[in-house]
C-alpha cells in the first residue's frame, strides 16, 4: 500500500519549514484563524485529532514521537486538539503529553460524550475524561455521533453552566448523516458541529455548512484525506501548477485547503502521529486558500 509519505513532494526541509512558521506566527503574520461565531473568539484553522495516532503505548517510540507531534502543533500556532473517551487510550496519553510538555493553557481540548445513553452516564463519563485528560475543563464538549443527543446535550450545557465547559457542539463521520446532524443543529443549536469533508465526500456543501453559516454555528471537519484514500487516488499525479500560487507543496496541504475554502468551516482536524506529517499539515493555514476555480479544477481532478 502507499504511504503518504510518497506523496510529500516538494517537502524538503520540514524541520526548517517548523522553524520559520513558528517565526511567522511570532510576528503577527501567523496561522488562519477563524471566529467561532457564538462569540468571536478566534480559532486556529488548523487542529488536530487524536483517534488511532494517540492509541499507542506509552512506552515506545511512538509516545516519544508525540512529544514532537506536539511541539511542532503549538509551535506552529494551532491549538485545537479533539479526542474522545472511546479512542481507547488516547486520551490516557494526551493528558500527560500536554501537562508534562506546559501546553495545557495554550490548548483548546475537544472531547466527547460518546456512547453513552442518560444524564448519569454522561456526568460519569465526562468526569473520567476529566481526570484521564488531567484537567479540571475542556474547551468543548461534543455528543458523539448523535448518541442520545438530546440528554447529552443537556448534560454538556448543564456542564458549560458549571463553568467546566467552554463550548457544546454535537458530531458526526459519515456522509449518510449528514441531514440528520442539520436537523439536530437546527433543533439544538450547539456552538460547534463536527463532520466529515474531503474533495471526494462534498455532500455538507449543500446541506450543513449552510445551515450552519445561517445559524452562527462553528463547524470542525474530520476525514478530510478520506481515511487516505485520497493520497492513493492521486498517486503518480502532480499537483496543478496553480498550487504555488496558494503556497501548497504537497497534497496533504491541498486537501485540507479544499475545506477550509469553505468559509463556514472553521477548522480541520486531522490526525497524526509522525513530527513530518505534523509539520506538513500546519503549513495549510498559511498562505491563500483555493479559489472557487481552483477548487472545481481539484474536484475533477482528484474525481
């Protein structure tokens, strides 16, 4: 199978390239950041998941490799880290990343209510998020996959009343979900909706992210590679010549561009556990997103 790694092209240098973005962003020409509409506060276009990367043992290379995952994530200028109690132990492991490493005050945690079904469920779950993340509040609370998303969205409003949340959101993955999570966010108006997006899965351009423009509802996108299908469909392919003019060197970078050309999109989130990856992701809040030509140009051809 090929690896993404075939498909850094033109990358060269990354450790460098982390340097310099952190200087770019130290001198006020850093990372896009978009409003979260509920209340203006400014977020970095650029996050990053935790589902599989995280799920390691914290006894080998790959936890090292975290360390400088994260380094090079908030170096960068993101902030943005989603997670959730059913990633097995990622967030066992991201807790003391983040306390160990001081970036617990530069992070906006994400995590989630999931699989979880009543009121008493969702406080218990979400107080073991609390000590297994080693903190005494979360950014955003999301309702996974809609699951009992009424109870759990009370439960996380109860919770933001308490102050031990920022934000409620509510999510989901697939594309068959997508009328379901408008009708949900349309009913239940959370501050964040999080869904899946890519060049080849379009389907939220015509459903959620209008509702969501209208409703002042802030929108995260997961599964913008399309679980790496669409490094697989792009092999042996260059990317367009245009690509320089938006700053892109690889198609991670394109990938994510594509969404957040949307402008009701307010962040990606995609997920990683190798430092180059990490570097090469950041580099996609920088520099002119696509234009809407540009954009219909990748969607043929990517296909």
């Amino acid at each position: 199978m090929n690896t993404r790694r075939q498909f850094l092209g033109h990358s060269a240098g990354l450790l460098a390239a982390a340097s310099v973005w952190s200087a770019h962003a130290a001198s006020g020409k850093g990372m896009l950041k978009r409003p979260i509409p509920s209340t203006g506060e400014l977020l970095p276009a650029i996050g990053m998941g935790t589902s599989g990367s995280f799920q390691i043992s914290p006894d080998g290379a790959e936890y090292q490799a975290l360390k400088e995952v994260l380094k090079r994530f908030f170096e960068g200028g993101a902030t943005l880290i989603d997670t959730a109690p059913t990633y097995g132990n990622a967030e066992d492991n991201l807790g003391p990343l983040l306390s160990d490493g001081g970036y617990r005050k530069k992070a906006f945690i994400a995590t989630k209510l999931s699989g979880v079904t009543g009121r008493d469920a969702g406080l218990e779950q979400f107080n073991s998020t609390l000590n297994r993340l080693k903190v005494d509040k979360v950014e955003l609370l999301q309702v996974h996959n809609l699951r009992d998303w009424k109870t759990q969205l009370d439960v996380a409003r109860e919770l933001k009343k308490q102050g031990k949340v920022k934000y409620v959101g509510v999510t989901h993955y697939v594309d068959s979900a997508h009328a379901e999570i408008a009708d949900v966010v349309k009913a239940g108006k959370p501050d964040f909706l999080q869904i899946n997006h890519s060049v080849t899965n379009r389907g939220i351009e015509q459903t959620v992210l209008p509702v969501a423009k209208a409703l002042g509802v802030a929108v995260l996108t997961n599964r913008n590679f399309n679980d790496g299908a669409l490094f697989r469909q792009v092999q042996g392919k260059a990317l367009p010549g245009w690509a320089a003019e938006a700053g892109i060197t690889s198609w991670a970078q394109m990938f994510l561009k594509y969404s957040l050309s949307h402008e009701a999109v307010t962040a990606v989130i995609p997920a990683t556990g190798k430092p180059d990856r990490q570097t090469d992701n950041l580099k996609a809040g920088f520099g002119p997103l696509l234009t809407a030509a540009q954009q219909k140009e990748l969607i043929a051809l990517v296909g």
